[in-house]
C-alpha cells in the first residue's frame, strides 16, 4: 500500500486528515509536537477505566490517528517522523481495544491491521507488542483460541518483552488464557506461573507507555481467575478473584467488575447460588450510569448460561434472571 494511500484510509470511521495549507503550517514539527499529541493518551486511558470500550473512546483514537498523520505531512526530522508514527500506532490500538471491548471485532481487527502497519513503519517494539496483546485478546473473543496462544507467543518474543519483566509477565499471562481455553492444563498453569513469577521481578518505576498502566499484580491476578475457572479450579479462581479485587483501584471500574464476574462464576462452580447472584448482581451497581461494555455483557451471559445449567430451579436464579436480564441485555 502506498504511503499516501494509507494516510486517507487508516483511520477508518475517523474524519479525514485535514492537511493545514502552506500558509498555516508552522516549518517544523518537533519532539514537542510528539510529546503533546502523545500526552492525550492518559486522557484516554481514563475514560477507558471508568466506562469500558464505547463508540465516542474509539472515535476519540481515531481522531487522534488523523492529528499523527496529518503531522506526517509537515516537516520532521525522519526520528521525529518515525515518532509520530509510533504516536499513530498507539492511537490506533486504543480504538482496536475499545472495539474489542464493546464486541465489535470486525473494526477492531481492521484497526489492529492498520496498527500492525504504523507500529512497523515506527520501528517501535513497544507499539508492536501492544498489537499482538490485542490481537491475543481478539482471538480469544473471537473463540479462535489457537490464535491467541500465537499471538501471545509473537508478542513474549518481542524486543520489550525481553527487556522488560513487565511486558514479559503479560505475554505469558495471555498465552495462559488461551492456553486453558484450549484444555492444555499444564502449559496454562506453567505459563501462569511464569507469569507470576517474571512479574516479581519487573520494576514499579520504571518508564512505560499510558496504556500499560493497567497491569500489574491486580490484572495479573484477574487473569489468573479466569484462567483457574477454566480449568475447574474453582476454589483457587476465588481466592485469586478477591485478590484482584483489593488490589484494583475504584476507579478501575470496568476492571472491577470483571473481576466480580470471575468471582461470581468460581462461587456458582463451588454451588454457592446465592453468594454467586449475590456477586453478580453488584456488577449492575458498580456500572450503573454507564453502558455495559459488550465484553462484561457477554460474561454476564456467560453467568446466565452457566447458572439455570446448574441450578435451573434454585429460587435465587430465578430471582437473578427476573431482576438483571434487562438489564444486561439493554444496558
């Protein structure tokens, strides 16, 4: 694809760039134009937090994909330019993780394409291995479990996953997840434990991207429930759920519910019904005044499903049924 050609269509639902005319432009873009473009992720990262994935975040992404390239039209330094690039690719994979939390796959794989593409023109190693942890996430949404095994091996490969603990604990977690998805017990708990243990290692201060802020001890013990429910081992899937949950800033509203969702699912396993409702319920509080992210959407209707398989009679599900069926089908 030429590279003309890529500006006019990467950005997909996004305005089209708009190029400032000769008079306008100033005659030189700079690391502080990088750095000011790139600070907006923290905006992001924060309505992302509190709300999940939405329409307006990923519009959001993709308006900030046009500014980045649209720069690309101006004069820069080719580090400068191969920053903006990296800028663009980071932008680009927040609007991939938005669509994949609100279940729209077929944008969210468009973006990780064009991602894939602005990370690799960038050079930035770090910009990769968010793509292929995002395509990892997709597969698996995608029930394509195989997939997310690989891509979480192509990302443990990179260069910053090497580098960095950090990076290298969350490739090993996701390779964990799809790996359990697949029945493969053993490599889910061996790359579950490298997880943990790569983690122990990774340093709280060092420098890293806005989007990585996510994880840490609490995300990695949110993975780890889901990957100990699909695997049966329920009583442990609630014990590293409420890990998850004390750790896990209020904030983190999204991350919160989820892990409420895997604490509800190891309760139901254990034939706690009442506590597991119980559980459940809270995630429509905890979220109210907001949408319901498709992703949480979906494990609540994984809830559902698994609840009147196991106690179709019980009072209290029910009771859940009756009360949150609107709710988390319209919400």
């Amino acid at each position: 694809m030429k590279r003309r050609e890529f500006f006019t269509t990467a950005t997909g639902t996004a305005a089209a760039v708009v190029v400032p005319s000769a008079a306008a432009r100033p005659n030189r873009v700079g690391t502080s134009d990088v750095i000011r473009l790139r600070d907006g992720m923290a905006d992001l990262v924060s309505l992302d937090q509190a709300q999940g994935g939405h329409v307006e975040l990923e519009r959001l992404a993709l308006a900030r994909v046009s500014k980045a390239l649209g720069l690309q039209q101006l004069s820069a330094t080719q580090r400068v330019r191969q920053r903006l690039f990296g800028v663009a690719a980071d932008y680009m994979s927040a609007a991939a993780w938005s669509a994949v939390d609100a279940r729209g796959f077929d944008r969210a794989q468009s973006h990780l394409e064009q991602a894939l593409y602005l990370a690799g023109m960038a050079q930035d190693s770090t910009a990769l291995f968010e793509v292929w942890n995002l395509h990892a996430i997709l597969a698996r949404q995608r029930l394509d479990f195989a997939a997310s095994v690989d891509a979480a091996m192509a990302a443990r490969a990179s260069t910053v996953a090497r580098r960095d603990p950090m990076f290298a604990s969350l490739a090993h977690a996701r390779a964990a997840v799809g790996q359990a998805k697949l029945g493969e017990r053993q490599s889910a708990l061996r790359s579950l434990g490298s997880a943990h243990e790569i983690l122990a290692k990774a340093s709280a201060d060092r420098p890293r991207p806005t989007w990585m802020a996510f994880y840490g001890p609490a995300d990695l013990n949110a993975l780890t429930a889901i990957v100990l429910n699909d695997l049966k081992d329920a009583l442990e899937a609630e014990a590293a759920s409420h890990k998850a949950l004390a750790l896990t800033p209020e904030q983190f509203r999204r991350n919160r519910a989820m892990a409420l969702m895997s604490l509800a699912l190891a309760q139901l396993q254990q034939g706690d019904i009442e506590q597991a409702c119980a559980t459940a319920g809270q995630v429509f509080t905890l979220m109210a005044g907001d949408p319901l992210p498709g992703r949480l959407r979906s494990r609540l209707g994984d809830f559902h499903r698994a609840l009147i398989t196991r106690a179709p009679d019980a009072t209290a599900a029910r009771e859940w049924a009756d009360r949150h069926r609107q709710d988390w089908t319209t919400a």
